[in-house]
C-alpha cells in the first residue's frame, strides 16, 4: 500500500505562453499571455503522487537556480523524497516553453540544463521506477537494474537510439504512449502494435479526448476522460500516469487504475500551470465516484 514510486526524468520550469495561432516559418503572432510555473514530467508526476499521499522520489538532474527558484521547497513541503537528485551548481535548471493557441494545439521548446549531465552518470538501483520524459541512456541503464519498470517515453522519443529503445522496451513492465508516440515506437523498432503489447505486459495509451486504452494479456480496456472545463491541457497526461501508479501500486485492478487516471487528469486540466490543481486522493475519490460510481473496494 506505500510502495515508493521512484520517478526518472526532468524537474522543469515551465514558461507557459497563450498565443493567438501556432507560429511556422517565418510567421508571428502576438502572446496573448505568459506565466510561469513549475513543471517537468517526471517532477509533475512525483508532486501528484505525493499531493494524492503516496510516496514519490524524484530522481533528476538540477542546476543551482533550483533552490532560489523556489521549486526544491515546494517539493520537500508536498513529501517528494529528494535524496537521490543530482545537483550541479554551475549549470542552469531545465526550461519548457511551452506554446498554446486558442484551439488548445500546442509548440514546445526545451532546454535542457543540467539534466544533460544524465548521460554520465550510473544509476542506483530502485525497486519500482518511472522513466519520464529523460535522458535516454540514462533510462537504459536504470531500467536494467529497476526491479519494475514503467516507461513513458513522450516527447524525448526522437532522442532515443533503436539499440537504447529496444533494451528499455526488453525491461518494460507497463508502457505509457499517446497515439503518436506508439506509431514511433513501432516505426522505430519494426515492430507492429500487437508484437509491443504481446512483449510489455501492459501498455497505456491516450488518445486526447477520446479517452485511453488499456491492453493487458489480450484485453482492451476503454477509459473514457472525465469531462470538465479544460483551461490548459499540459501536464494531463503526467497527472493521468501519476494516479494509475498510484492505483496500481494499491492493487487496483487495471480499469479502475485508468479511471482514477483519468480523474486526477481532470484536475490538471482545470487550471493553468501543471501543478497547480492536484487533487488529494480524497478529493480524487469524490470526483472518481460522481463519474463511475464507487471506487473499487481492496
């Protein structure tokens, strides 16, 4: 019941623009707005767990604005469990600036900072990891010595070598992928979808408003989204891999695992800014209950 969750990947600030449209080549268009807040999918995904009452460490590379910043204290006030971050004063923490336009479609930049040191550094072992968005052979190395393995590769797919991918994927206990990441994976590999879900005991995939699909041992399970007024939709899918953890570690079944998933996602959605909106499980459980009735008794 309070298996520690170990979360690989970025601790970010997260500069959030609205804009009027998406700007390609040579076009501008004018900021509507721009705030900033704290961010990065591994850390997103640790304040959730933490802010629901399970336990999250963070596993991340930080630079010496990550004190002054502000962020290091609101992790320790929330319980994320920072014994195991790598610090470098010298260098910069890692920046999202993140592009949305009135019809919720979104351009994201990213500079790295100090999470590039990851590629030098061997790893701890841990007992159940989840491989953020990171550096990708930095991710290969701890999911051989991870005892479980969850993987979501998200935008640093591109990142990824066929060779780190594949050894990953070998290790893979539960796979995380929106409908384009999956198309990647399988591109990437040579294999079909079928072949990824015969190998990886579970595998998670969203599909933005139409929900997510959950493929165990020959099973689909569809997970519809908890419809709400969405105000920003980043960090949804971070708050969605936060509860089905969470839920999962308790011993939920997988259906409701992807229901408290996606209920916790709803709260993200309501307000800008990643963090900001985080439900605690009692909170959760409310919500969870007005959309799909009781929760699951253990």
């Amino acid at each position: 019941m309070n298996e520690t969750i170990s979360i690989v990947g970025h601790a970010a600030i997260d500069m959030l623009f609205g804009v009027e449209n998406i700007a390609l080549h040579n076009e501008s268009y004018p900021i509507i707005d721009y705030n900033q807040y704290y961010g990065g999918g591994a850390a997103n995904i640790a304040m959730a767990v933490a802010v629901l009452g399970g336990k999250a460490q963070l596993i991340s590379a930080v630079g010496g604005d990550f004190g002054s910043s502000g962020y290091e204290s609101e992790l320790e006030r929330n319980g994320v469990d920072l014994s195991l971050l790598y610090r470098f004063p010298e260098e910069k923490s890692t920046r999202a600036f993140v592009f949305t336009d009135r019809g919720q479609n979104q351009s994201t930049y990213f500079h790295w900072g100090a999470s590039e040191k990851l590629k030098r550094i061997e790893p701890d072992g841990v007992d159940f990891v989840h491989l953020a968005t990171s550096d990708s052979t930095y991710n290969a190395r701890i999911a051989k010595k991870a005892d479980f393995v969850s993987f979501d590769p998200g935008q640093d797919l591109i990142t990824y070598s066929k060779e780190n991918l594949e050894n990953i994927l070998d290790n893979t206990d539960i796979l995380f992928a929106n409908k384009h990441e999956i198309e990647r994976v399988c591109n990437m590999t040579g294999k079909k979808m079928e072949d990824i879900v015969n190998m990886i005991e579970t595998v998670i995939v969203t599909y933005d408003a139409s929900g997510s699909c959950i493929y165990n041992s020959a099973q689909e399970i569809r997970i519809p989204v908890v419809a709400v007024k969405a105000i920003d939709p980043t960090g949804a899918g971070d708050a969605y891999r936060a509860g089905f953890l969470l839920a999962y570690t308790r011993k939920y079944s997988l259906e409701t695992c992807g229901k408290i998933g996606s209920t916790v996602a709803s709260f993200a959605v309501e307000k800008i800014g990643c963090q900001t909106n985080l439900p605690t499980w009692e909170k959760m459980k409310t919500r969870y209950e007005e959309y799909f009735g009781a929760l699951e008794e253990l």
